[in-house]
C-alpha cells in the first residue's frame, strides 16, 4: 500500500488526485485510491473541491470509504452526507461498525440522519437507532453491538462454529459468554477455543467476567475501568446483566486523545470543544476566550491598585519594586503546579475522596520544602547582588511565604470547586493565576512593611 511521500508537497498529491476525478479517468481513480491508506484518503479528500469529492467517494469500495469516513473532521462527514443521495451513502455507512455509523448520524441534521437509517438494512438500522438514544459521551454511545457470544451451556466446538459464522461481520477479539438469560457471564479466548478438545464443555475454558459497565457509566469512568483491569475489551448490560454490546480499546483510544485535548484547552483558559476552537468560527472562539481573559485582567488590576496604595513603601524603599515580578511569577508557577497536580489526579483516579486530605498535605509538605529552598537561596543571591542582607530576608520571606500561600491555594482549590459544582480543570487556572498575584502582592507589601525600618532609602 503507497503512503503519502513525505518530501513531496501536499499540494502535489491533490492536483493528481483532483485530475484522476475527471470523466473517463475512472479505472485510474480507483487503482490510484486503492495504492493509499484510507487515512491518507481523508488527508487529501479534505483538500478537494465538491465535484472531486463526489467521484472519490463513488469510485471507492464501501469498506474502504467506511474506513476514509470514519478519519474525517464532522464538518467533512456533514458537506458529504448533503451532497450526496441517501440511498448512494447508505451502502458506506452499513460497513461501519455500530457505534462509528452512529457517532457519523450524531452529526447530521435529524432529517438527513433518518433519510440514510431508512436506507440501510432493518437489523443494522435498529442496532444503529438504539445507540443513537445513548449520551455520545457514555458507555452506552462508545459500544458498538457487533460482537461474538455463545451460550454458556454448549461445547468448544459448538461454539467454533458460532465463531466462524459471525466473523465475516464481526472484529472478534474474544467470544462473549453468556447464560440462559442472556446475561453476560465471561469470556474465551479464541486460542483456548482453538486448543481445546471440540466435546469439551465451554464452561471449563472460559474465564469468568471479572467487569462490567451498564450503558450509562461515563467515558471517563469507563477509560479508567480498561486501564485499571488492562482489558481489550469490556463487556456493556443493562439493569438485569443482559449483554447489550462491547467497547473496545481503539473506542476507548479515542476518548483518552478526545478528554486530553479538552483538558488541554480547559487550561489554556477556555472551555470549547476542539471542532470549535480549530474552527473558523472567529467569534464563537473569541466568546470561548476572552470571559477568562477579562477575569485575569480585573485581577491584574485590583493587584496594581494594591501596589498603588502601597506606593509610600514602595517610595521608601524604590529597589523593593525590582522584585515584584519574581514574588508573582514564583508563586503563581508553584500554584499552577500544585493545580495540574490535583486536577490530573482527580481526572484519573489517583485522587479520590479517601485520599485527598493526605494528598493534599503531602503536596503542600512537598511545597513548603521548595519555598524554604526557593527563600533562603533568594535571601543569600538578593543580599551579596545588592550587598544589603536585610533587602535579601525581606525578598526570600516574602518569596518563601508567598509560595507556601499559593501552594495550599493550588492544592485545595480544585477539590472546592469540584465540591460546588465547577469544573476545576476549567475554572482553576485563570482563578489561581488571578488570587496568586493579588496574594503575591499583599504578602510582599506586608513582609516590605515590617522590614521598612531596616532597608535603605533607594
């Protein structure tokens, strides 16, 4: 299979490809579709005009434009499904597992959603329209249905047999085991399938369910439950233990990438999703950003005006003024720290409710280490540089006592915003950075304050 070369300009590639989309150039269109991924395929269908996109997508085989669809933006699977008839999509869609097909309806217009579900095959299109009712965020949206059970009660090979007739339509990892009832019971793994004497009974070569998830169990929670017992796949029942699908760990892939890029941007100061911030809707990302902007700014302001009202111990001692951006910038880089450090523990479980006070002391222990080493070094490199000891104390008690402050602010905030409903990983950041400089500046005038009588005029 050809990959994109890549010394060669992207631009290249789509000029071929755009030419091999002109009538009477088809049985070229197609070999040259064939020699490429079809990650590679949406790389440059994202590059083509309409027209092109058209006959690319009707020049290839279902399963490999499955497979090209499933790697495109939502914006891209939308302009497609409104530009080409239902009853020509339909046939690409059916190649899709379950929960892909319904993430790619997810996207679309009610309208056009039911058109092509009333164009694929019942059976799938049921499967299809009761993932659909799920959270796309839940167990439930991320498990597809195509998968491979038996009865608990047959042989092995019996169950070879029910294994050979569904894979041609089903990725199979392992073989879902299940009771009279249709309740999950375990797995086997199609080695131990293969090894074992035909006559022999299921139940001695089948590993019984160590986990299960009902469809309503977040993505995260299930992220967690995959990592935690390293599965591949994980079984999904509802209420009574009846199995309803699989998840398995590409889905779960996707969601780590999709939850780290979503806190990433959380961090960066705004709450959008990546397909707007990565957008062109200029405004929608200026509304995403700014309204955490606008609180830092006032928080900025409210320190200067601190700083103003200080002006007289600032006046006294003009050299105290040099070392107002080293007191914030520490303090607001050790908040920020202890911040990430609970955000991303909660996030993945190393933080919970019974270990969150001693977590939370051990990082401020850890902290107040750093700000006595962080204060004393202050103290000997401020007081030899300007040659006035009492000057180096006031910098690395200000120092020390600042950091100590925006440690125990990093480490505690999180958990109080979660407490009240508020998302840290969104709220945190800009909220840290805003109190650790008002902080900042208060203790420093305060420590300023009482070293006044000892430091020099200028």
């Amino acid at each position: 299979m050809r990959m994109l070369e890549t010394g060669r300009p992207a631009e290249d590639e789509v000029d071929e490809l755009e030419l091999l989309t002109r009538p009477g150039r088809e049985d070229e269109l197609r070999t040259f579709l064939l020699l490429l991924h079809p990650a590679d395929i949406a790389e440059l269908f994202d590059e083509l005009d309409h027209s092109a996109r058209v006959q690319v997508l009707r020049n290839l085989q279902p399963e490999r434009a499955a497979e090209m669809l499933a790697e495109l933006d939502p914006d891209a699977q939308e302009a497609i499904f409104s530009a080409v008839q239902p009853e020509l999509i339909a046939p690409v869609v059916h190649q899709m597992e379950s929960d892909d097909a319904a993430d790619l309806l997810q996207e679309l217009d009610k309208q056009t959603a039911q058109q092509v579900l009333e164009n694929l095959p019942d059976d799938y299109a049921a499967d299809v329209s009761r993932l659909l009712r799920y959270d796309p965020s839940t167990a439930g949206g991320l498990m597809q249905t195509e998968l491979a059970h038996v009865p608990i009660s047959c042989t092995v090979g019996a169950a070879l047999d029910a294994v050979r007739a569904a894979a041609d339509d089903v990725d199979i990892i392992s073989v879902f085991v299940i009771d009279d009832g249709g309740r999950y019971a375990g797995n086997v793994a199609l080695q131990d399938l293969v090894l074992s004497k035909a006559s022999r009974p299921l139940e001695e070569v089948m590993e019984p369910k160590v986990v299960e998830v009902g469809p309503d169990v977040d993505q995260e929670e299930v992220a967690r439950i995959f990592d935690h017992y390293s599965l591949v796949e994980l079984a999904v029942v509802d209420g009574k233990g009846r199995l309803l699908g699989r998840i398995t760990a590409d889905d779960v892939h996707e969601v780590l990438v999709e939850e780290a890029e979503e806190d990433l941007l959380k961090l960066a100061g705004t709450a959008a999703e990546s397909d707007v911030i990565y957008s062109d809707k200029v405004f929608s990302i200026v509304g995403q950003r700014l309204p955490w902007l606008g609180s830092t700014f006032m928080a900025g302001l409210f320190a200067s005006w601190i700083l103003n009202s200080a002006s007289v111990v600032f006046q006294t001692a003009v050299i105290l003024l040099m070392f107002v951006p080293v007191i914030t910038g520490m303090s607001g880089n050790v908040g920020t720290q202890s911040a990430m450090i609970m955000i991303q523990g909660m996030a993945s479980g190393h933080v919970d409710p019974d270990n969150l006070a001693k977590t939370i002391v051990k990082d401020i222990t850890v902290c107040i280490i750093m700000a006595l080493t962080c204060g004393v070094a202050a103290t000997l490199i401020v007081g030899a540089w300007r040659a006035d000891w009492p000057l180096g104390l006031c910098v690395g008690v200000a120092l020390a006592l600042s950091m100590t402050t925006a440690s125990v602010l990093g480490s505690t905030e999180p958990a109080l915003l979660k407490r009240f409903g508020i998302d840290p990983a969104v709220a945190a950041g800009p909220l840290i950075t805003s109190i650790n400089d008002i902080s900042g500046v208060l203790i420093y005038t305060g420590v300023a304050v009482f070293f006044l009588d000892y430091l020099g005029g200028v």
